[in-house]
C-alpha cells in the first residue's frame, strides 16, 4: 500500500479542468497544473483530464466508466463572458460535466477554481457536489486527499484557503499536454506573483488570491519559461498575474533573469498604467516583451475614482508615451457605464481615448457585478441589485445617471471606421481564432496596429 506524504494511504484522484472556453483563444489550464503537482507530491495518484484538449465529455465518459477515482476535482474558470454585448453563460457545460462525474463514479467531487472561488455557496449547492475548495488548492487539496485516504472525510464541506500566509510556491507547472494550446494560438501560461493589494471596485483577484503579494523566485520563472519553449513548443509566453509590473519592483528581476538566460520567446502580460519608466520598458523589452495589456479601466479622472483605481488619466496618458516612444505594442481595456458615469464623463472619456494614439482600445459597455467586491456594494446601494443576490447569471452595473442605450450608441459613434477601436469585442475575437487556425500566435491583437501603420 502506498503512503502519502501527509500519512494516510493514497488514493485515486482525478483534476478536470472544465473550461470550455475558446475565444478569443483556450488558455492552458495553469491551476489545475500545480494542483496535479500538489497531489503527486503528497503521494497521491492523480491523472489531469482537461475537457477542451482531451476529447470533451465523451472521452471524459470513457475515462470514468475504465477507471476507478476515490477524488474528482472540477476546476471552473469562468462563469461567463463578462461582456453585455454577448453575455454568454458558461453554467450549462460545467453542470453538463458535473452530472457525467456523478454517474460514472462514486468518488467524492471537489469543486475549485477562480470562478467557483467568486460563488462558492451558490455553485456548490447548483452542482450538488461534496466538497469545494475556495482560493488556492495546492494545500487544502492534498489534505482533504489525506482525510478521505485516512477514512475520516469532513463533515464541513467548504474550505477556504489562507493566500496572504506564508510564501507561495508552485507545486508543478510544468504543462503535461500542452500540444492542444500549442495548436491553437501557440500560448502557455506562466504566473511569476499571486495576489493584488489594490482595491478596484470590479476586481475579485484580491479575494482568490489575497492582497498580499507572493513572489516565485525570478531565475525560477525565467527557467520554466525557457522549459516551455524548447521542451513543450510554446511559440508565445502570457504571463497571467493579476497585474506583471508591481510596487516593488519585482517584475524588473524577473526580465533581468530572462535576459541572463538569454530567452527568445516573445511574451505579453497585464499592466497597471502608472509608475512605469522608459529604462523598465526597455528592460523588458530586451527580455521579449512583445505586447502589454493595459488595465486602464475607465477614461476619465471622475469614472477611475468610481471604480476605485486610485491614479489620473494623466498617469495613462505618461505611461502610453512612453510605451509607444519603445515602440511596443500596446491595447487599452476600457469599461464604460461604471460609477460617476454621465453623458458630461462619457464625452469626456472619448475625447481622452483619442490620445491614446497607436494603441488598440477595447471597449465594454457596462462592469459584470460580483460578489465580494465594491461594485456589488455600490450596485447595492444604487438599487440595480439586492444585497442577497448570488449572480450566477451576470448582471451588469450601469450607472442610473445614465442609459445603456446612450453609452452603446456613444461608444459606436466614437469607434466608426476605426479598425484599432474595438467595439463589441466578441466580433473581433472570432477574427482571433481564424487568425490562429492560419498560424499565427500571440494574443493578436497587435496585429491591427501593424495593418493600420501600412
């Protein structure tokens, strides 16, 4: 009999990554990667069935009704689209795959991820599984593992990580079958902090990851980074903290390690708009960075406020010239409709988007309310919403001092014949996916700015 790390005997464990996502390009399932990782490591036996790169249900059946799982994690991404132009809900497939786990297997079902970790009560009661994990898993995991090996499974069934204790360190993220993703964009993911310590309104990385910030080791990052390329074939790295250039500086060492281990890999990552020097983007730069994101967010100084991003649009504004002055391509995510939005700010945002020369905007007619952030509060207090909702299905905030309609038609007026202006954005992302299936990589979107310049 084997023994696991954590004392009892090792059980049989199955991670389901159930992500059916694809636009505007699947995303390796990076948690479900460290959780595998976490498991072996405490002696467990465990395989990794990711729904989109292993044939979907069906194969899912198979694997179920051949082999026998005492634990069957379900990793959920996403909820929905976030998107009022294209609201899709992606609850159908994830209770689809719960139901075909429950009927193939009499193992006990932990749901986990970012999504279920937004609305733990609401899904675990949706999707009537056994246990749910809420936050990071790589601990908790391993330890209901151990109590269910042990013969003692809790009596509790939600648990809830502690992600501001200690530091955080990967268990393995280094991708098993990446060939789908390789295929299909050409992207994997890497994560070189968790945790955010700011407090935008709309934002939930602070409650699954926590507003402390923990840092993998830079030559760490920089050596995976490398593995993915020339061991699994990843053509493009996006680095996917929650933000890559933090207070302290740290995401300068981890370009210094690419640059000493001389990588090749042309990479892109979010970006707070603010405190970012030219000498920071030519180190990056020199490091492969091919493309930032911009959490800009909002348009104007009264709208940032609303949201709670504590910077001016001047600071975007310094930080887009000197991004353009390095010649790196950049996109601007913008959400209108937010708190303090009227038709004087509206106005006022389009006429500063316009100095956002060179660059690709996104737009977003109104902010995707959750739970446990300001947005739900002040959605609250605005009457959009009741203090009880759970929010399965979005619902959008739209400030009441202004109409839907007015933002949408406003953000359509500004946008016209403008190819670099992104408006809904679900169209743009089926060009994405054909742009893939011809073979290029990379989030693509820099592609506009290329075809705008000729």
């Amino acid at each position: 009999m084997v023994t696991s790390v954590m004392g009892g005997s090792a059980i049989n464990c199955l991670i389901v990554s159930a992500n059916q996502v694809v636009t505007p390009y699947p995303v390796y399932p990076l948690g479900a990667a460290c959780l595998v990782g976490a498991l072996r490591k405490n002696g467990h036996r465990v395989e990794h069935f990711d729904i989109l790169a292993d044939g979907g249900l069906n194969a899912l059946s198979q694997l179920l009704s051949g082999t026998s799982y005492d634990l069957v994690g379900v990793s959920i991404r996403n909820l929905d689209s976030v998107d009022s132009a294209a609201p899709n809900e992606y609850l159908t497939e994830i209770v689809e795959t719960v139901r075909c786990i429950r009927r193939l297997t009499d193992g006990r079902i932990v749901l986990g991820g970012p999504a279920f970790s937004i609305i733990p009560e609401g899904l675990l009661e949706l999707l009537q599984a056994d246990y749910g994990v809420v936050g990071e898993g790589e601990t908790l995991l391993p330890w209901l593992a151990g109590e269910i090996a042990a013969g003692r499974p809790p009596a509790e069934k939600l648990f809830y990580s502690k992600p501001d204790k200690g530091l955080w360190q990967p268990s393995d993220l280094t991708p098993s079958t990446a060939k789908y993703y390789i295929e299909h964009g050409g992207m994997l993911n890497v994560q070189t902090k968790r945790g955010c310590p700011y407090t935008c309104s709309y934002c939930s990385y602070p409650t699954i990851e926590g507003k402390k910030i923990r840092y993998r080791d830079p030559d760490e990052v920089a050596e995976e980074v490398i593995h993915l390329g020339t061991h699994s074939g990843a053509k493009y790295i996006f680095f996917a903290d929650s933000f890559f250039n933090d207070p302290d500086g740290r995401f300068l060492e981890v370009a210094e390690a690419l640059i000493r281990r001389e990588n090749t890999l042309p990479w892109c990552a979010f970006f707070r708009p603010q405190n970012l020097q030219a000498s920071d983007l030519k180190l990056m730069k020199r490091a492969g960075l091919a493309a930032m994101e911009l959490g800009t967010d909002a348009a104007c100084d009264r709208t940032l406020a609303g949201i709670g991003k504590n910077f001016l649009f001047e600071d975007v504004l310094t930080v887009h010239r000197r991004i353009i002055q390095e010649e790196i391509a950049c996109a601007h995510f913008i959400m209108f409709g937010g708190p303090e939005e009227n038709s004087d700010t509206l106005k006022e945002g389009f006429k500063n988007i316009e100095k956002l020369n060179n660059s690709v905007v996104f737009a977003f007619a109104g902010i995707r309310i959750l739970p446990g952030t300001g947005i739900f509060d002040r959605a609250v207090l605005d009457g959009i919403i009741a203090a009880d909702s759970v929010l399965l299905s979005p619902v959008f905030y739209v400030s009441p001092t202004i109409s839907m309609d007015e933002i949408v038609t406003g953000i359509k007026h500004s946008f016209a014949d403008r190819i670099d202006r992104i408006y809904p954005c679900h169209e743009f992302e089926d060009r994405i996916t054909m742009l893939h299936k011809m073979g290029h990589v990379g989030p693509l979107w820099d592609l506009v700015l290329k075809k705008r310049r000729r």
